[in-house]
C-alpha cells in the first residue's frame, strides 16, 4: 500500500462519501487489503455473498442478509461479493442487491472482471438516488470503470498509464485524492455554484426594468437604457467582479478544509444549486429589479422638479438613474458574497464602480464625431449635479441590500453551517494567502507553486517576501 491510504480513507468516510473497492484480487486477498487500508474495520460485521450457482440460492442469500441487517444491531456492517455470486445478483435482483448494499457502511467485490466494474458502477448511477460517482484507478483494467463513473482519476504507477489518459484528472498518489475532493472539490464547486447562479440574477436586474418601463410607454419600444450601456452591462461594468470570484474564492482556508473532512457535507447532495437556492437569486433578481424601477419612478413622478434652475429630468436620465442604481447594486452584492478578499478583489470590484462613473461622464461629456445620435450628451452630469439624485441612489442601494445583510447576520448567529463556524478558525491560525497562492496546491501550509506566486508578485509590486525568501520557499518545496 501507498503512504497515507488509510487516513484518505477515513477522511472520505468522514466526509460522507461511500467508498467501494472493485479488483480482480481473490477473496482472502481482497479482504486482507480492506483490511489493512481502513475500508473494513476489525470492529465491523462482515457479511459475505460468495459462491452463488443459481439465481434462487442468490436471491435467498440476499433476502437473509437484508433480515441481517434490520435485525442485527451492530453499527456497522461490510459486505463482500464476488464475480460470480455479482453477475447472478446484477441479473434479476438489481433492487434487492442495492438495499442491501446502501446498508452497509463498506462493500468490496472481488474477482471481478474489467466490465463488471464498469456495470457496477453504471448500477449506482442508475439507483432512484442518482448520486455522483467516482472511479479511480491506476490499471488498464480499471479504464472501463473510470469511463462510466462521472468523474475519473487515474493513478500514475508501476501498471502503465492506460488509466491515466483516459481519465478526467491524474494524479501521482492516492493519497492526493483526498486534497483533490475536499479542498479543491470544494472551492470549485461554491465558486461555479455562485457563478452561475448570480449571472442569472444580475440579468434578471438588466431586464426586468427594460419590460416594466413599456407599461409605461405605451408598448412603442422605446428603450429604457442607452444602447452603448446594453452593450456594455456583461461586458465590462459587471463581468471582472465575478470572473475574480470564481478564481479566487475560500470560504475556509485549505488547511482547515483538509483537517476537518466533516465540512465538505456542507456542499453535499447539490446543496448550493437546488431549485431552493436557485429560486431565492431569481427572486432577488426580481424584487431588486422592481426596487431599482419603481424606486426610480417614484422619485422622478409627475411635475418633480430635480434641478436646481427648476427643470425636470428627461426619459434618458430616468434611465440613466435606474442603470446607476443597478450596476452599483450588483456588484455590491457579490461584495456581499466573497468571504476570500485579496488586492485584486478590491480593484475589480471598486474600479468597476468607479470605471462606470468614468466612462459615463466621458461618454455623455463630449461629442463624438463618429456617431450619428448622441441622445446620452450631458445626461450624466446633469443626473450628478441633482442632491435629489444622489439621495435616490443611496435609499434604492440600501433597500435592496440591507435585507440581505439582516438575512446573513441571522442565520449565521442563528443556525450556523459547520462551514461557517469554522471560518472563524481562519483568521488566528492560518496565515494569511496572496491572489495568486490560492490557485495553487497546498501541503503543510505551504503553496505549491510560491516561485510562481512570488514572481507574479513581484512584477506587481505586491510581493511582501524578499527574493531570498522567495527562493529558499521554492527550494523547500522542490525537495
């Protein structure tokens, strides 16, 4: 056995992930592995489906062992299965071999051929639960498992590297498949699950006023935005502060992700992109939409005079209004939710914000030779020089965001995810990560690629350590 397998084992256990081994190994051989890895316990009551000739005497030793385990006590309990007794079993009683595995705490089948991995595997995907599977493997017999499951690793060893090229990751030890789920694993997946998902909200924002404001127009079609800020929505004033969050992100350092497996429960089961969830950001979307709007018109109603020589605003600066409010919301809101702050954080952030002001009064400031309207001249400055103006978007920003605030210190004083309580433990016991270090692989607390890291760093001014430093940390980490 490889360094470490069993404590990757237990980690996983830990984690609530269920692990099975499939291998060609006979019998005593296969359980003296378990055995010795972690997957068996000595504690645990192993229960054996072996040597099965007929379909009968299959089904009835599968009914016995399902009154085993109701009636047996023990709290854990291991089964054992063979290729024979598997392809009897995987013939007629697909749901009876299920109920008796998801009972158990461990299942290793031996003698197995190469395709009856891949059916074992296809088995668990197909089950009423639809849970996500994972093979790993480091033999050419093992490709056709890690083809079927829906994520495949293969281990680089002494068996060839068939494994590995028809893998979806690769790694050198199987001790690494731990960092690769429990931290990695979880990093990618809040990052996606909150990409995705703040994406349709902040376009729910974009559209929603666009079609309350022809209620108000008659259907005629008129715009409710300036097409130059159509355009440039998604594409500049929006985009870096979540394409820097889904790089970036941590809810808790690597370390603790690593030492505590219990919270990688926390994004089990789909849990941050349920319908629930998913339903909550396009509501939001949806009541900010209607604040940013009515919010709006309300301010700018009928025979309201917002200038100070008297004059009332116009369709583009309403418009104008609503497509300030909104930008500034947005990304204040996904201020809201990076937990993980760093240099580059703060600059796309702030200077989104701000490079919208910029480019606005730029935009509407001077006349462009090479456009044939400029419906936007003076629009802006004149929406700037209005205090009513600036009122306005400060109330509509607060309105849509101050719920959100209350929301988050509730639940997490109230009811606290394991996630959250451990955050906490971020701070005073780790160290403090760069932009660039939490790309990367950590091992003992330190990063897996500082050279990179501090050269990156350097060319940006950012680096706090010497160069000495720099290369005596990447020095360590080669050997």
């Amino acid at each position: 056995l490889q360094d470490k397998v069993q404590e990757t084992i237990e980690a996983l256990r830990l984690a609530g992930i269920k692990v099975w081994v499939l291998t060609g190994d006979k019998h005593e051989t296969a359980v003296s592995v378990s055995l010795s890895c972690g997957h068996f316990h000595r504690t645990m009551n192993i229960l054996e489906l072996l040597q099965q000739h007929s379909d009968n005497e299959c089904a009835e030793q599968l009914r016995r062992l399902a009154r085993r385990l109701k009636e047996d006590h023990v709290i854990q309990h291991g089964l054992v299965v063979d290729g024979a007794s598997l392809s009897l079993a995987l013939r007629e009683h697909e749901k009876l071999f299920m109920e008796v595995c998801k009972n158990c705490s461990a299942v290793l089948c031996c003698r197995m051929a190469p395709l009856q991995k891949a059916k074992v595997v296809r088995l668990l995907k197909t089950s009423p639960e639809k849970p996500i599977t994972l093979a790993i493997g480091d033999g050419a017999n093992d490709v056709s498992m890690i083809q079927e499951a829906h994520v495949g690793i293969g281990i680089m060893g002494k068996e060839g590297r068939q494994a590995v090229r028809n893998s979806d990751y690769a790694i050198a030890r199987f001790k690494f498949l731990a960092k690769l789920l429990l931290v990695h694993g979880h990093f990618y997946y809040i990052r996606v699950a909150t990409l995705v998902q703040y994406f349709f909200y902040k376009n729910v924002c974009f559209i929603t006023p666009q079609f309350l404001y022809q209620f108000f127009c008659l259907f005629s079609q008129q715009t409710l935005y300036d097409s130059v800020y159509l355009t440039l929505y998604n594409i500049c004033f929006t985009s870096l502060p979540i394409l820097v969050y889904s790089l970036f992100e941590q809810l808790v350092h690597p370390d603790i992700l690593q030492s505590k497996p219990g919270l990688y429960r926390d994004i089990s089961k789909n849990s941050m992109l349920s319908f629930r969830t998913f339903l909550y950001w396009t509501l939001l979307g949806f009541s900010h939409a209607f604040v940013f709007f009515f919010g709006s018109y309300i301010l700018m109603g009928e025979d309201t005079t917002l200038m100070g020589n008297g004059q009332m605003f116009g369709n583009w600066t309403f418009g104008t209004l609503v497509f300030t409010v909104m930008v500034i919301t947005v990304t204040l809101k996904l201020a809201l939710e990076t937990q993980f702050w760093t240099w580059m954080n703060h600059f796309v952030t702030w200077g989104s914000i701000a490079f919208y002001f910029i480019f606005s009064l730029f935009y509407g400031g001077i006349i462009w030779p090479f456009l044939h309207t400029q419906d936007m001249y003076f629009v802006f400055v004149q929406l700037l020089s209005s205090g009513s103006a600036w009122f306005a978007i400060i109330i509509i920003i607060i309105t849509c965001l101050f719920p959100d605030v209350v929301k988050k210190v509730f639940y997490r004083h109230l009811c606290p995810t394991s996630t959250q309580k451990s955050q906490s433990l971020s701070a005073p016991q780790a160290q403090a990560l760069s932009c660039v270090e939490s790309l990367c692989c950590y091992q003992h607390g330190q990063s897996g690629c500082s050279r990179l890291a501090c050269l990156l760093e350097q060319m940006m001014g950012q680096c706090k350590a010497s160069v000495n430093n720099c290369h005596i940390s990447s020095r360590s980490n080669s050997l």
